[in-house]
C-alpha cells in the first residue's frame, strides 16, 4: 500500500500517487486505499495546528524586529508557511470527492 502513497517533504504528509484511474482499482484496494487516506487525512488539522504556531512565533519575531531584511526574511517564511496550510486544507477537503466514490 505504500507505493500508492509518497511522503511529501513540504507539506509533511504523504500524498496518494495512483498510476491508474480509480475504477481500475479493485474494490479492495480501493478500500485499503480510502483507509490510508483517512489515516493521513486525520493527521492534517494537526499538521496545521503546529504550522499556525509556527507563523505565530515568526509574527512575533517579526514585531519586534529592526532589521529591515530580516523583517523581509520572516514575512517570506510566513508567506510560505501560509501557502503550506492553504495545500494542506485543499488536501483535506479532497476527502469529500474521494468519499462520493466510495458509495457509488
């Protein structure tokens, strides 16, 4: 099962890489799939969470900082954490698509 999930390193989770359509797949793997997925999917909120904490503390560091390229520096670190938890979210909600197909 774990060829059909790979790990990626931005947003620190693993992804689905499916090399078929997904009525290709037999219903069981289909299932075992589903399975991992919401295993890993369970794990997003979490991952979030500690990106925001991140993105606080950078905030704070950012309000109290007098170097202007540094200040350019975090607010670069911020937008990029910033799109991570946007991905993350849209990776999430990509379990309501996955969740029609399973009951059809």
């Amino acid at each position: 099962m774990s060829e059909l999930f790979v790990f990626d390193e931005r947003l620190g989770i693993a992804l689905p890489s499916l090399s078929q359509d997904w009525d290709e797949y037999e219903h069981d793997v289909q299932q075992q799939i589903l399975l991992q997925w919401e295993n890993i999917r369970g794990s997003i909120p979490d991952r979030i969470r500690d990106l925001e904490s991140i993105i606080n503390q950078k905030q704070d560091a950012l309000s109290n900082e007098n170097n202007f390229s540094r200040s350019c520096e975090l607010n670069t670190e911020i937008a990029e954490i910033a799109s991570i938890i946007n991905d993350l979210w849209l990776w999430y909600r990509t379990n309501q698509h996955i969740s029609s197909k399973r009951h059809t």
